[in-house]
C-alpha cells in the first residue's frame, strides 16, 4: 500500500469573524507564527477540492489572546462574509513550511512512521553477527505525538498503536536512536521497565 505524499501544511485554523471589517480570528497550529505576519497568500481548505488560493490583506499575532492570530483575506469586508471562512484551516504547500534544524521534526511527518524495537547495545553475541537476537522487531506504528504544554511536561511523546495496546515512548535521542522521516521508519531502544510502565 502506498501513501500518497503529503501537499498541504495547515498553519491555523478559522474559529470566528473578528471586529466588522472582515476579519477572522484563528487558532495558530505553527510553532512559527511570526513569519505569518509577513505573508501575502494562503490557501483555504475547500472541502471536496483542492485548497483555494487567497490574497492576505494582513496578519497580525492576537495580543488579547495568546496562541491565535487575526487574518484579513482581501475582499473580505463584513461579518457575513468572514463567517463563511468559520471552521476552514489556513493551509500553505508543503514545500514552503519552515527548515527545521537536525533534530526536530514536525509531527505530520512522525505519524504514520512504522517503529522499530532494536536491541539494547551490547547485547549481540560477538561469534553470532547475524542473530536473530540482533534483528529490529516491528512494534507498532505512530498515531500520534503529545507535545509539551498544560497535559505534557518535558519530552512529547510518540502515541504507538502496537498488537498489545497503545504504547507511550518519549521522543528522546537514547530510545529514539534513529528517525528516517524519508523512510517512514523510526528505530527504539526500549529502557528496562517502560512496557510495565505504560501499563499502569
């Protein structure tokens, strides 16, 4: 089965008309809401077809509310015709989404990966390279990450859908040993403990 390439990044989603000029409210679904500001167009969700382009008359980061900001789509310019934006999410393609530094990955990128159990290190017999002790055993896949905030704090967690039930790992660099996003592959390294762990 085949997955078809991701076209699309959602950057906000449309909550509400704002004001009486034909502007919206939007919830920030971007860790990098500053280089909104300086953007001239978007694409809005079209359900049941391709995004449609948008010219941005302006956008501003909310100061009253923190996590949102204020879109103004030209020719908007009443509160009944932002409300047909109500509900809509701001997309922008693929390729024009933000260069992480090595490291760090988005989350659409991370769901979907298949994951990978490893040996821990050490653990190979040295007269038998080709062990079946040494193989990688697949241990489920990623549906989701819990990133830090109010619910999470520290590490984000990758939510792993496995035969025995969901599995929480943290996304960090000694169980996470290696992340291909290409290759739709994530390797672990389990520490003694966290299967019982996640069952509690």
């Amino acid at each position: 089965m085949s997955i078809e390439p991701q076209k699309w990044v959602a950057i906000a989603h449309i909550l509400r008309p704002r004001g009486n000029k034909g502007e919206v409210a939007a919830e920030l679904l971007t860790d990098f809401p500053q280089r909104l500001t300086a953007l001239r167009e978007a694409f809005l969700e079209n359900p049941g077809g391709e995004p449609r382009n948008v010219q941005l008359q302006s956008c501003w980061l909310s100061q009253n509310h923190p996590g949102q900001a204020v879109f103004h789509f030209a020719g908007c310019s009443s509160i009944s015709e932002a409300e047909t934006f109500r509900g809509l999410h701001v997309l922008l393609p693929i390729e024009r989404r933000v260069t992480l530094p090595a490291g760090h990955y988005f989350i659409s990128d991370l769901i979907g990966c298949s994951v990978f159990e490893c040996p821990p290190e050490g653990s190979v017999l040295s007269s038998s390279p080709c062990s079946l002790e040494a193989a990688p055993s697949h241990l489920g896949t990623v549906s989701g990450v819990q990133t830090t905030g109010e619910t999470v704090a520290g590490t984000p967690l990758l939510t792993v859908d496995t035969p025995g039930g969901e599995l929480l790992l943290p996304l960090a660099e000694d169980i996470c040993k290696r992340i291909d996003v290409a290759g739709r592959r994530i390797d672990v390294v389990l520490p003694e403990g966290l299967r019982e762990l996640n069952r509690e």
